[in-house]
C-alpha cells in the first residue's frame, strides 16, 4: 500500500520519481521508466545509484502529487559574515 503514486528511482545519475507501475521490488535495472521530470530513463537499480542526488524536477513534482509543499531546506550555506574578507582599516587619527 503506497500512499502516493510516484516511486522512486535512480537512473541517469539522479535519483527519479516516476508514476509507472512498478514491479515488486522497484523498478529493475534497465527498465525503460517515464520521470516525472518528462524523461524517458533507464533505471538502475544499485545500492550504489541509491545514493545519488535527487532530481530536483522531480522532487518538486512528487511534492506537488503528494500535495506537500516543499520545505526550504537548509541547503543552502548561510554566508558567514565572520570576517571573510577584512575590513579595510580606516585611518585611525
Ligand atoms: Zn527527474
């Protein structure tokens, strides 16, 4: 029982989603899949491929089909201001 339509799935690098049905198991190796990022791709189903990044077309589709808006993630590296470049001395008098 899933609750939502899409599987996930590596191929090409990334890890997709895709609203194909999918055999038990996952989506096998070489399996011609349908992304939600409007590719035709093939899966590749390795515990190595698992650990790819996400496509981020998909990941923002699958939030959409899923119905949950997407978080801001902390992703992004806040700039530190702690002195990154030195402030040029005025003259002191
Ligand atoms: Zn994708």
């Amino acid at each position: 029982m899933s609750v939502h339509p899409f599987h996930w799935t590596p191929a090409q690098g990334q890890r997709h989603a895709s609203l194909d049905t999918r055999p038990g198991g996952g989506y096998p190796t070489g399996m011609s899949v349908k992304t939600l990022c409007n590719q035709q791709l093939t899966a590749e189903n390795t515990d190595l491929a698992w650990l790819w990044l996400t496509c981020p077309d998909c990941d923002v589709e699958a939030h959409r089909l899923a119905g949950v808006p997407l978080i801001n993630e902390p992703a992004e590296p806040e700039r530190r201001s702690s002195g990154r470049h030195a402030r040029k001395r005025s003259s002191v008098p």
